[in-house]
C-alpha cells in the first residue's frame, strides 16, 4: 500500500495535514486512488495565519458514506485551517476537464500528490475550453461589479465586499489567460501577476492592491475604494477584449 509522502512540504502543513489523511485513510484506503494538497499550502505564498490548507481526494468510486465520514470531521480539523477536501472520481476528472479547465490547469500547475499515483501531472487541457471559460469568468466577474456598485448604494463597508468577494480565485483565471497567450504560468503569485501584466499590457497594480485589501494590509477611504473600483472594472474589461479577440 502506498504511504503518506510530505517530502517538500511547507513543515507546518505537514504537521497539520498528516493526521488529518491518516484519519481518511484509516479504514477507507481501498477506495482512495490518490490524495493532493493544492493551492497556497504547496507553493511560497502560503501564509500560516491567512491560508486554509486545501485538498483533492480522488476516490475510485464515489461513495456516500465516505462523505458522510468526512462531514463531521471539519469542527475537528477546521480550527486548523484545513478546508473540507474536493471528493472526485478518476472517471469525474477524465469526464470535466472540459467544464472546468481553469480549474484543472490550476491543478495541474499547483499541487503535491502525498498518497498515491499523481493523476494531475499529465491531464491535458483543450485550450478551446480554457478560452471559454476564461470569457465566461470575466464577463461574470463585470457584470458582478456592476451589481454589486449598484446594490452597495455607495455605501464603503458593502463596496470592499464586492471588491474582494470579486478576486477570489483570480490567480488561477490570470494563470490560465497567461497560458493561453502562449507562456508558462508561473507558480507564485508576484510572479504570475508579473507575467500577466507583460502578456497582456495591462498594470497588474491593480491587482495586487486588490489581494492587500483582501488580506486586511490595505485600509482605503471612499474615496480611494471608488477609485480601486473604477481602475479594476476597466482592467478586467480591457482582459475580456483580449480574451474575445484570441482565435484558438
């Protein structure tokens, strides 16, 4: 049977995640294909009071009782900052690389197997499909904004909360927007934004000032919000025109 492998592992999410696959595996390892830490916890960002410790399990066939099995777990382990794992199928991976291709190029480009084979390393990403679901974020992302300016009546509290509800999960769309300018995409998040901007002309300022208001390091009047406001609305459609324009 394989066995847990943290070799490479940030120390502190070792020792957090550890016990936490041990209880999955017990009992359950003969339906568990694989096991992947993802995300911030593998890769230099990782901040030990800000990052959540996130994960896939890739199960050989889904099975309900070990959901149940995991529900209760996260009172136990949230505390922790260890996210409830992604529960997939190698069949469900094969079957929605077309659904969700930002996604598993994220995966692909960002993970760590610790247990079992590394079914991510070799998945192929259509770029026909990439370029699509790219549109589809931007162009969900604006007409957020614009609700969300609309709904927050001006109000300051409201509109950093559309502000930062709307970065979420950006770094995976500007790394999979750099892939399909034709470059790598770097791991680490200074130098993916770096890269971003070089391939698409765009100031990356912005962005990054917009993941200092998430994380609570930037405090910004009105004023200064509606600015930020009115810099990344223009900046996210300038990246929806070259997505549009891009013939894949």
């Amino acid at each position: 049977m394989p066995t847990i492998n943290l070799e490479g592992v940030i120390p502190s999410v070792a020792e957090k995640i550890h016990p936490f696959i041990e209880e999955i595996l017990h009992g359950h390892s003969s339906n568990i294909h694989s096991y992947h830490l993802i995300g911030s916890a593998v890769i230099p960002d990782y901040n030990e009071n800000l990052s959540d410790i996130n994960s896939v399990v890739v199960l050989h066939s889904m099975d309900l009782k070990f959901i149940t099995f995991l529900a209760p777990l996260g009172k136990k382990y949230g505390k922790k900052r260890i996210a409830a794992p992604l529960v997939m199928t190698q069949e469900y991976i094969r079957n929605s690389r077309d659904a969700f291709p930002i996604e598993f190029l994220d995966f692909k480009l960002i993970h760590k197997t610790v247990y079992g084979e590394d079914i991510f390393k070799d998945i192929e990403i259509a770029r026909p499909h990439l370029r699509l679901q790219c549109e589809r974020e931007i162009k969900t992302k604006l007409i957020g904004l614009r609700q969300g300016y609309i709904s927050s009546l001006g109000k300051k509290k409201l509109l950093s909360t559309v502000l930062v509800g709307s970065i979420v999960g950006s770094l995976a769309l500007f790394r999979a927007i750099i892939s399909l300018l034709g470059k790598k995409p770097p791991i680490a998040r200074s130098e993916a934004l770096r890269t971003y901007e070089a391939v698409t002309g765009i100031d990356a300022d912005i962005f990054k000032r917009l993941l200092l208001l998430k994380s609570g390091e930037l405090k910004l009047s009105e004023g200064e919000l509606l600015a930020l406001f009115e810099r990344y609305y223009h900046a996210l459609d300038a990246t929806g025109n070259i997505i549009d324009e891009l013939r894949v």
